[in-house]
C-alpha cells in the first residue's frame, strides 16, 4: 500500500508536543458534525505526510466527554488519512503496569454513555468491531517498541492489554476500580471511545497508545503511608512528571513507528478496516436519501453506485 497518509491525534501531554511540530500546512475543516478540536497540522516525517490534531483543543479546554470525535474523524478522512496512530493517558488496574509505561492495546471495553456513537444516524450500519485497534498498525507499534529500546534509555512497552474507556471527567470510586480490574481491564481512560469505533466506520486503521500516569484508586497506599498525611500538591507533581516522562517515550515510539510504515510503505498489508464498510450497510442503498449520500460521501461514497 503505496498511498498511506497518518493521522496523529494526541491526548494529554502528547497534544501540545503535536502543536509545536513544524507545519507547512495548516487545515481549518468543516465537517457536518462540525468543526474539529483544532486545526489541523500537516507535515511530513520520513518522506510520508503526517496530519496532527490535539484532541483536546489548544489550551487543553475540551473535557474528554464533549470532544468533538465525529467531526475529528470525518476532518482526517476527508484529508485523505488511512491510518491513525492515537496516543491517551491512562490509570493502571494492574500492578505490572508502572507509571510512565506505555501500552499498546488490543481490546477495549466502553463504558461511555453520553457521546455520539455512530456517523449512520439515518441508515442501518454496522461495522464489525470484535477487534478494535487494527492489527497490522499494533505490529508496527510493536516492533517500533523494538527499535526504540535498542536506543541508550529503553522503554517499557507492554504489547497487549484491555481498555476500560469511563464517560469522566470525574475518576473512578475505588468499588468501580475493582470492579474493572474483576471484568478484566488493564487500563482506564475517558477518550479512546468512540474515537476507536468512528475511525473503523470511516474505514481508517486505528491503533493506540496508552500513556500510564499512575495507578488508579483499587491500589492500596503501602502501609508505611497510610500514617502520614497525603500531600496533594506533590502528588499532582508526580503524576505531572509521569505524564511528561510518558510522553517523551510516546513521541520516540511514534517516530519510530511513521518510520517503518515508511520503509514498508509499498508491502504494508491491507488493514481489516479498510474494507469495514463492505458487508456493514444493511440498509437497502435505493431508499437512503441522496442528500445523506452526499452529506457523508467521503466517510462511504465508494460503496455507492456513481451519481448516487
């Protein structure tokens, strides 16, 4: 696959490192879901053009519940971009999974309630989902891991886990904690839904990368803590120094990962997503309305008859 153009949607930490990467063209979109978190940001690492949007907006101003993914996902497809490569801070549920540790993710568990799900509000569409981050994008992502920790610092990536996606803002009580570690989450996090699910149904590879901060509330403080008054402040500092730790090692990975998907640009496999609308439109073609055609035709134009 010769034609390949990255989309870079950066969370927290990541998102402002984005916004200082030289650009040489800056895309202001609209969308019918409307505008984007921000402007998007073209350039181009190793020879092949690279899209960056901060998901949370400049200044970090949009909470994760009213994050415009829709129309971030409609503003990359319309740009042309094949595969997305998304990073997230997350809380631990597993003791192996330290602070400042990334992860790559295979399987995801939504507990959002109050965010649009679906780009097919008038047609019957459903893509299939049993895996949701692409498999192709997660090899690159781990032999890039690879890469990466041959250099002087290594990084401690973890190839597999599953993500416990919260609506928030507000983090979990300690009995939910539990609770997600009981189901079998890995990690908790508020953003990669239904940014994953958009992203299959705009026909775009999609995987992630987990940024730990801290573990989240199941933990118990070590005894020895338990007596001694917590300081919030410091705290609050440390998580700050794990999300900046974090995201250095993210931005390394990254590279590294746009750095293969260059050098095998011309024998990258098709990924699954890419043919995920191809048995999803249920609805009979005929009777959905033009105008809804043409309203979403860069998300599914190409399944229709032309002048449909």
């Amino acid at each position: 696959m010769s034609q390949i153009k990255i989309g870079l949607i950066g969370g927290t930490g990541l998102g402002s490192l984005l916004e200082g990467d030289q650009a040489s063209t800056r895309h202001e979109i609209d969308t019918p879901f409307g505008r984007p978190s921000g402007a998007i940001i073209e350039t181009q690492w190793d020879g092949l053009p690279v899209l960056l949007l901060s998901r949370h907006g400049p200044g970090h101003l949009i909470n994760p519940s009213r994050i415009p993914s829709r129309a971030n996902i409609f503003a990359l497809k319309q740009l042309g971009v094949t595969h997305i490569l998304a990073s997230g801070a997350v809380g631990s549920l597993r003791e192996e999974f330290h602070p400042r540790d990334l992860v790559i993710p295979d399987q995801i568990i939504d507990k959002t309630n109050g965010r649009p799900g679906t780009f097919y509000e008038n047609a019957a569409v459903h893509v299939e989902f049993a895996e949701p981050f692409c498999p192709v994008l997660r090899q690159i992502l781990i032999e890039a891991a690879k890469q990466a920790s041959s250099e002087p610092q290594p990084l401690a990536v973890h190839d597999r886990a599953c993500y416990v996606c919260m609506e928030g803002p507000a983090f979990s009580t300690r009995a939910e904690s539990l609770m997600h570690r009981l189901w079998g989450g890995d990690l908790i996090g508020m953003t990669a839904m239904p940014e994953a699910k958009l992203a299959r149904e705009a026909e775009i590879a999609y995987a992630l990368v987990a940024l730990v901060t801290d573990y989240d509330c199941w933990r118990a403080r070590p005894a020895a803590a338990e007596h001694r008054p917590q300081d919030k402040h410091a705290l609050l500092a440390e998580i700050i120094g794990n999300v900046k730790a974090a995201t250095d090692n993210a931005m390394r990975l990254l590279r590294e990962a746009v750095k293969l998907l260059s050098q095998r640009r011309d024998a990258l496999p098709p990924s699954p997503a890419h043919s995920a609308l191809e048995l999803a439109i249920w609805s009979d073609k005929q009777q959905i309305p033009p105008e809804q055609v043409e309203r979403l035709r860069p998300l599914w134009g190409r399944h229709f008859p032309p002048g449909a």
